[in-house]
C-alpha cells in the first residue's frame, strides 16, 4: 500500500492510497497534521463503510454506466438522456469509482449513501431528487440486463425514496402582442431567406430545432411536416422533445408563395444553414430595427399557441389546435385555455 498526503488550490488536504490497484482519495481535512493523525482510520472507515472486495469479477459500474447512456439515448428525448449523463459523471462515477455491481448493491452500504445524499447541504431539494431517479433508473437498467436480481431491485427500490420537491413557480409566458409581430416582420426585407424563415417561425408556432432542422422534403400539401430537429451541436435528429411534436402544421396562402419561392422539392438539403445562436443574433438585430421588446424565438411559439387557444369555443376545438402545436391536450388545457373555466362552468354546474 502506498502512502500520501497533499493539498489543492482551496487549501483542503487529501488522504491519498493505493490499495489492491485502486485508487483511493478522501478528504475534508484543514491541516497536513490532522490528515496524517487520521490516515489509517480513515482508510479503514472507507473499506469498511464500501464494503470493498477487489476479487469480484462482475463487471465495473463505469462500464456499465456508459452502456446506460447509450441505451437511454435510444429510449428517451436528448434533454432527458443528457440531464441523467450529468448525474452519472457528477455524483455516481465518483461514488462508484472503479466499483463492480456485485460490490455496489450492498444493503448497508445503499443506506449510508442514501443518508450521506439526504443530509448533504451542499446539494438542493432538486438536485437530491435528480440523483435518486437516476440511480433508480439505473439499477432498473442493471436488473433487465439480468446483473443484479429481483431482490436486489425491490431492496433498492425500497431504500431509494425519492425526495418531494416544489417546483419553483413558473414566471408567466411572455406573449408578443399582435401589432408587436407586424412590427417585426415588417422590418425584415420581403423576398429574403430571413422574411420566409420568421414568418414560419411567428405562423407556425415552430420550436427553434424545429424550424432550422426543416429540409425541402418538409413541405407537402401546402403544409409544414415537422419530423425533424437541429440539435445545438449542428447535427440533424430524427427524434424530437415528445410524441406529440411530430405533426403537420397547414399552411396560410401567404407562406405557400414563400414556399413556392424558396423550396427546391427535388432535393433534401436543409432549408436554413444557420446555427441556433446566429439565429438569436438575427432575431435581436430585426427586433432593434423594429423598436420592440426583445423575445426568445420561443415566446414566439408561447405567442402563437396562446391566439390560436383563444380562438377554442369547445374540446374539438382545443383537440385540434393541441394537435397543430404539439402538446397533448391536457397540456395545452392547462398552459391555454383558462378562459372556458367559466363557460364549462356555467355549461355543467
């Protein structure tokens, strides 16, 4: 076993070993004497409270992990797959650090993690709650790739129990009123790429993915087919945020001339070549040029769902327009139509 002590930029000093061929770093220490005093306890705590068995032969979790990744990346939206990715290489890798699955699914130890998690006051309500999902979710994982057993599982499960959080409260949608929008398009010069490119985004209710992720097969029927979507690495995705975003968007007479003018339907190229940022930057010069409050390309959506919602008289109405923009309908519901509460209301009670 190899001995060592050192000290980083923050002035904490590290226990530092080597043991069996791994690696092991604790800290928490003010001076180089406390951490020598405390070495051997120390590097005993840590085995006794991991439960370290350096013979296990059963894969390591870092290797698994990185299976996980792929496999929710293949199951779940990018946003989703993303935020647990962060959650395995922030908190579990270090946790885990060179473990196998058989040393990990230990009942006792599972508990002390479990506690450590609860009582961390460097960690919020929300983030607490990120890592417990995501070790859930990645035992599941373990259990259908058969590495652990079903009791294994249900004694996770159990002592696993996500912690209750409120959500923070969500700051109104920002709407862009009706003269605001005519402003705004009418300073972008007519007959342009620019001038066909926002008059989709404002008419369609597009998400700003979806709008730069359009290629010339996307135009049909005189409507917009919305199936895929430009990532911010500038890579083109078949998948989108939810099930409901795939649709097909009619389009108004003004936008099928745009589209007659601007499309070339024999060839699948990308409609716009431009990234999401040098998008922003257009928004913000047009919207100058036009004196009107800056918005995100998004509140244009929020605008667009919002007007169309308060043209709803009834459900039929609220089921179609939930379909054109994307979201079920309990969702849009709840986000749009506050203003049948009273009709149906007074229409039953």
């Amino acid at each position: 076993m190899r001995k060592g002590i050192y000290q980083d930029k923050n002035g904490t000093w590290y226990i530092h070993t080597k043991k069996n061929g791994r690696n092991i770093t604790i800290r928490g220490y003010e001076t180089k004497k406390q951490a020598d005093n405390d070495y051997d306890f120390a590097i005993d705590r840590w085995f006794r409270t991991h439960n370290f068995n350096p013979n296990a032969t059963t894969p390591l979790f870092f290797d698994i992990s990185n299976n996980y990744i792929d496999y929710i990346r293949n199951g779940k939206a990018s946003r989703t797959a993303d935020r647990e990715k962060t959650q395995l290489n922030t908190y579990w890798n270090i946790v885990f650090a060179n473990d196998t699955i058989a040393n990990i699914y230990n009942f006792e130890r599972l508990k002390i993690i479990y506690s450590d998690i609860k009582t961390n006051n460097l960690l919020n309500i929300r983030k607490k709650h990120d890592l417990i999902y995501t070790f859930l979710a990645f035992t599941n994982y373990c259990y259908i790739q058969k590495l652990i057993d079903k009791q294994t599982l249900e004694e996770t499960t159990i002592i696993f129990q996500p912690i209750k959080y409120t959500k923070t409260v969500q700051t109104p949608r920002k709407i862009a009123k009706k003269c605001e929008i005519g402003a705004l398009l009418d300073a972008i010069p007519k007959n342009t790429t620019d001038y066909f490119m926002f008059s989709l985004l404002i008419s369609c209710g597009l998400r700003i993915s979806e709008l730069l992720g359009l290629c010339n097969d996307c135009f049909m029927d005189n409507k917009v087919i919305v199936k895929r979507q430009l990532l911010t690495n500038g890579k083109i995705s078949d998948k989108l945020k939810t099930q409901q975003s795939y649709r097909q968007i009619p389009l108004t007479k003004e936008l099928q001339n745009l589209v007659s003018k601007h499309i070339i339907k024999s060839n699948n190229k990308k409609v716009f070549n431009i990234s999401h940022t040098q998008f922003k930057r257009l928004l913000y010069k047009y919207e100058i040029k036009a004196k009107i409050p800056h918005y995100v390309p998004h509140e244009f959506r929020h605008s667009f769902c919002y007007y169309k919602a308060q043209l709803c008289e009834n459900i039929s109405d609220v089921a179609y327009i939930s379909k054109i923009c994307g979201h079920s309908i309990s969702v849009f519901l709840n986000t749009y139509c506050n203003h049948l509460d009273t009709e149906l209301e007074h229409k039953f009670f």
